[in-house]
C-alpha cells in the first residue's frame, strides 16, 4: 500500500497512524522544525525542512532529531501519516517521495544487487580474502581456524551463512556484530570503485534491506498488515558507508 498524508482533523479523511505533527518537550517526533509565519511562509519552511533533512542544511538546528527522523523513516513507509495541513503542501509530502518515490528497498534488482551481502564481489578483510560479504561475517562468528576455513571455503554465500549458525560462535561476537558488519561492507565498498559509484549515486535516498524471509534486525518485513517492520541495520549501514565515498 502507499504511504499517504491525511488529516488528523477531518473526520472523512482515512484514520493516521502515524502522527507527525510537532510533539512539546521531545525530540523524537517526525515535526517540521521550521515553523510557517517564523521561518518564511508555508512553501519556504518545507524547502528549509527538505534541505535540513536531506542535503544536512542548517546543522545547528535539532542534529540529534534530524539523525533520529533518518533512523527511524523507515518505519512510516506504508503507513497513513496524520497531520494538520492536508489537503495543503506539508512537509509529509517529502517523507511520502522519500518513502514512495526514491527509497531502495529491493536488493535483487539491478544495479542495486551489489548492496546484498550475498552480491559476488571478493572482501579483503582481517587479512584474508573473501568470496562475498557474507562469507567474511559468517566467518567471523568462527572460535577456531578449522570451523573459519570451512565457512571461508563454502561454494555460496547461502552455504557459508548456514554454516555460520552450526559452529560454536565467539563469546566477544555477539555484541560487536553491528560494527564488524560495518567494517566489512565498508571494505566491499571500498576495495570496488564501480560499486562505490553506485551507492553514492543513490544520492540521499533512504536505503532499506526489504526481504521476505523473516530478518527484522539487518532489514524490514512486512508484517500481515503490509506494514514494514524491522530495524533496517544493514540499510543504515550502507547509508553511513556512502557518506564516507561523497
């Protein structure tokens, strides 16, 4: 289903189930920090909202909010977002073409295949080379050098990523997966200049790892409502990653 605007004052308009309005005395709430009559008038305070949001203008305002917006966008796609403007222009029409119009969310269509950690680009990492991504986190999870090298060797990512949950993992692992995740798509990234490119041309886009098989803590799912669920790791991973190619 799409992500739409509607309004939370108007009884005829679809129910919201999202608000985002301006919340007092939080800074987690998906308000438009520039406010009409203050700021400019209503099409120049979704301008400023647009580039704060998204091209990091005007830095000093709410840093801590507009990182939690980024974080958390992922969670209003699909969803019926409830403000005080529509039918008028508002800045929930930037989070509906964020959302609906520009996010890549499907990693097996091209050229967005690269961003899957199954995508068959070779990793040099902790001075060992890699056949994918994948293999190099599975291998990670390895106590020994045995249970390493079988999971290093597998012929598919699908394999080694099965492996990877057969052997006895390191006690250290569970706790720095995220970051040596991050390190490792940084290092696929960073050792394929064609790939780079691809990922910065995806500009500010938002990055989700959409998938149908179950993971709510690497990407999102839908649930039984058709609403997205799940922390999108991997999908903010690689937005950080692009930053540092810009």
């Amino acid at each position: 289903m799409p992500t739409i605007v509607t309004n939370v004052s108007n009884p005829n308009h679809p129910k919201y189930n999202v608000y985002i309005g301006r919340v007092k005395n939080s800074s987690e709430h998906y308000g438009n920090p520039f406010i009409e009559g203050v700021h400019g008038h209503r099409e120049s305070v979704i301008k400023q909202f647009d580039m704060w949001l998204n091209h990091n203008a005007h830095p000093d305002v709410e840093p801590a909010r507009r990182r939690w917006i980024l974080n958390n966008l992922p969670k209003l796609r699909d969803r019926k977002l409830g403000c005080h403007c529509h039918p008028e222009h508002c800045h929930g029409d930037i989070y509906v073409r964020m959302l609906d119009v520009e996010a890549v969310w499907d990693f097996h269509k091209e050229p967005y295949t690269c961003f899957s950690n199954f995508s068959e680009h070779p990793v040099y990492y902790n001075n060992f080379l890699y056949k994918t991504a994948e293999h190099a986190y599975q291998a990670a999870k390895a106590v020994n050098k045995a249970d390493h090298d079988r999971i290093a060797a597998a012929t598919t990512a699908g394999m080694c990523k099965k492996l990877g949950r057969m052997v006895k993992i390191r006690d250290d692992f569970w706790g720095k997966e995220v970051g040596i995740m991050g390190v490792i798509v940084y290092s696929k990234f960073s050792q394929h200049e064609d790939i780079a490119q691809t990922l910065v041309n995806t500009g500010n886009r938002l990055i989700i790892e959409g998938n149908w098989w179950g993971d709510r803590k690497w990407g999102m799912v839908k649930n039984s409502q058709g609403l997205w669920e799940g922390e999108n790791v991997l999908g903010k991973i690689l937005m950080m990653v692009r930053e540092c190619f810009k």
